[in-house]
C-alpha cells in the first residue's frame, strides 16, 4: 500500500504543474498581455523568480545544516548556495527591465499604425 505524498511535496508537484500552464499560456497571448504576465513572474517582491529565489536559498540554508551533521555532502550546500546567489543575480538584472514590461503591457494591442523597428538582438562590446 503507497503512502500519500506529504502536503508540500503535493504543493511543491502542484506549483510545477501551474508554472507549465502558465508557460503554455503565455506561448498564446498576444504582445501586452504576456509583458504583464512576464512583468509580474520577474517581480522580485512578489513574483515566482523571487519567489523560487527565496525557495532556493531556504533549500541551501537547509543543506547546510544537514551537511553539517553529515546527512548531505557539501557539494549539495555549496550548489545550492551557487544557486541561490546567480538567481538572486538574475533577479536584480531583470528587474531593471520591469518598468519596460509594464509600459509593453499597459499599450493596447493595436496602437501603432506601423511595426516596430527591428532590433540586433546580438550587442557586440568594445574592447
């Protein structure tokens, strides 16, 4: 007889499931619609980047305490470290793009009588 899974393995399966809705989702939406929708994920406060950023480091501080009781390697708590630091990274460098995202998803659909320009989407540096 299986067991069932504790109530935050459900969460953490359940919250899996959404965020694979909300990408298939977003793959349908038209230009302003998914900028909000983007907007809101990368919010550092409160969207799911922030918050997987938050779940990750949590998940280090408890590596941690089990590497040091030798129930996990260090490598465990040292890559949830890496991790949580390039996502908290990650965060901050997406952030300064939110206002953008929100000006793109507060635009009607069908504003502008002519596309867009264009853009290189490659930025060569100088040296």
């Amino acid at each position: 007889m299986s067991h069932p899974a504790p109530y935050p393995v459900r969460l953490a399966d359940e919250i899996t499931r959404q965020l694979g809705q909300l990408a298939d989702h977003l793959a349908q939406l038209p230009p302003p619609q998914a900028a909000q929708v983007i907007a809101r994920v990368l919010d550092p406060d409160n969207g799911v980047l922030g918050g997987v950023t938050h779940l990750v480091a949590t998940g280090s501080l408890f590596a941690k305490d089990q590497a040091e009781r030798g129930a996990l390697p260090a490598e465990v708590w040292l890559a949830l470290g890496r991790a949580s630091n390039e996502l908290g990274d990650i965060t901050l460098d997406l952030d300064e793009h939110k206002d953008t995202l929100k000006r793109v998803g507060a635009q009607p659909a069908a504003t502008a009588a002519k596309p867009p320009a264009p853009v290189p989407l490659v930025v060569r540096r100088r040296r």
